[in-house]
C-alpha cells in the first residue's frame, strides 16, 4: 500500500489544479477533499493495485471537477451580480504548476492570472478540464481520456480548441513591462480625480466587471465604454472613504489592493493592449479576498 505521506504530499497539487478548474478556492478544497474521500473508500487491495497514486489522484480529482463544473453554472446563474474567478497572488502555492517541455506547452506565466480564468470560464467542462489538466500539469491524453470518458483523439482535440482560444485571447496583451506602465498611467490618472486624463488611458471600448457576491455594493452589470468606466472609477473614493489603496504584484501584473483597517476591501486587476486599458476586474466579495490578509 502507499506510504501516507506519499499520498498526502499531492495535496498542494491537487489544490493547484482544481483552482485552475474551477476558479474558487473553497470549490477547490471541496473537490480535493472529495477525491481523498473516495481514496479511502478503496479497500487495501485497491490501493495496493494502483501503481501510481499520484495518478490516480489527479485524474479522480478531474473527474470530479467535470461534475463540479456542469453544476457550477446552474448555480452561477443564481449569483447575486457578475461572477468572477477568485484571484490568489503571485507567489501563492496554487500559482505552482508543473514545468513543462516549453515545445509542447503554450505559455502559462499567467494560468493564475484573472484575465485568463475569466477565459476558461467561457470553455466548456470537457475543454476546460483537457486544457488545464494538459497544458498546466502535463497529463497525457490517454489518461485525460479516463478522466472525462472520451478517447484520447477526442480529449486531444478538447485540449486544441481550448488552446486556440488561449492564443487568440494572449495574441497582442501586453507584456508584463507594458502592462505594468499602463497600470502606472492608470493609478496616476485616477489620483488626479480629472475625468479626462482617466479616460485617456482607457480603451474606448472598456469594459468593468465588479464581484460583491451580493455580500458588498458592487455593479450588478459589466460597465461599458471610456467615460462610464471612468466615471464609475472616480465615484468609487467618495462612497469608500476610508480605503488606502497600494500597487500590488498580481499574476496579471502591477494590480491595486484596496483595504479598510488593514483588512482588504477590493482588489483591481487590469488587462492591457495597444498601450491601453481593455478589461478592469474589481473583486469585492469579501469570500473571494480571503488569500490578500
């Protein structure tokens, strides 16, 4: 039978990897702790069978992410606003993956990064859970097939679409050098409390997506368009007085962490192309900020 601690040691992983899938991480705890769940449920013969735990694990932890993800949506329809993934920060445990051949695997510097989950977010389960368990972890596409009961053509497939969606969405984002100027640009525009010099920065064509999970006030509604961004930035000081906003490291690059007595109140990530402000992702659900105390 496997050392305990053999099998306890994948733990980290395995969070890693059902965060990727699932984009919170209490829903990633749950699906970890279900798949040691069903670890214990084999009898001793079982386990003595399976020559690879961490195997097993992974792709039982897949699985249960898969059914995870078909109930998700059904209940994301019932949140209260926009939903967002939950951002961890850069140097968190769950940013860890696996090092991959650099030739096989697409660029993931950013597979933690809110502007690629909010992606994901738009494959489906089956593309989803190819994508991440492939190109994140490195797992071949015999054993994914296992995972969501299809044949290896069929998951490699999966894991292609996934990943042309994943090309085109990095194609022309800016480098993490860029971003971090135009993140500057951003902080000093919004500082000056001058609507113009705001919406200068920003891509006529902005969009701002806030989570409060019905927990905080937030937008119910993406905002749309440079000068309602703008405006709807600039109000935030007046109705949140007491917040001391600091430039903050992200996975998206230079991002700003607002908190109230210490405790954090919001985070705001941007994306950026063309020397401009494409995507603001403000998370306020205090559930989701847990991992910035």
């Amino acid at each position: 039978m496997p050392p305990t601690d053999e099998v306890e040691s994948q733990r980290r992983a395995l969070l890693g990897l059902c965060y990727r899938m699932l984009g919170t991480v209490a829903d990633a705890e749950d699906a970890v702790q279900e798949t040691y769940v069903r670890w214990l449920r084999l009898s001793d013969a079982e386990r003595v069978a399976i020559r690879n735990p961490a195997a097993w694990l992974t792709r039982v932890a897949g699985r249960v992410c898969l059914d995870m993800l078909g109930s998700a949506r059904a209940r994301r329809e019932r949140y209260v606003g926009e939903w967002l993934p939950e951002p961890v920060p850069q140097d968190s445990p769950l940013a860890a993956s696996v090092p991959l051949d650099p030739i096989e695997q697409v660029t993931l510097d950013d597979s933690v990064s809110m502007a690629l989950l909010v992606l994901l977010e738009s494959l489906t389960p089956a593309e989803r859970v190819a994508f991440v368990l492939h190109d994140v972890f490195g797992v071949p596409f015999a054993e994914i097939a296992e995972t969501v009961g299809r044949s290896p053509d069929a998951v490699r497939q999966l894991a292609s679409q996934a990943r042309r969606r994943v090309r085109e969405h990095r194609a022309g984002a800016a480098s993490r050098e860029q971003h971090d100027a135009v993140a500057r640009a951003f902080a000093a525009a919004t500082a000056t409390g001058e609507l113009d010099a705001l919406v200068a920065v920003l891509d006529p064509g902005v969009v701002l997506r806030s989570d409060g999970g019905g927990r905080v006030s937030a937008a119910l509604r993406p905002v749309r368009g440079a000068d309602r961004v703008g405006r709807f930035l600039l109000g935030l000081p007046r109705l949140v007085p007491d917040a001391v906003l600091v430039a903050i490291e992200t996975p998206d690059g230079l991002g700003f962490l607002a908190t109230i007595d210490d405790e954090p109140s919001a985070l705001v990530t941007l994306q950026v192309r063309g020397g401009r402000v494409t995507d603001v992702y403000i998370m306020r659900n205090p559930d989701k900020l847990t991992q910035w105390s």
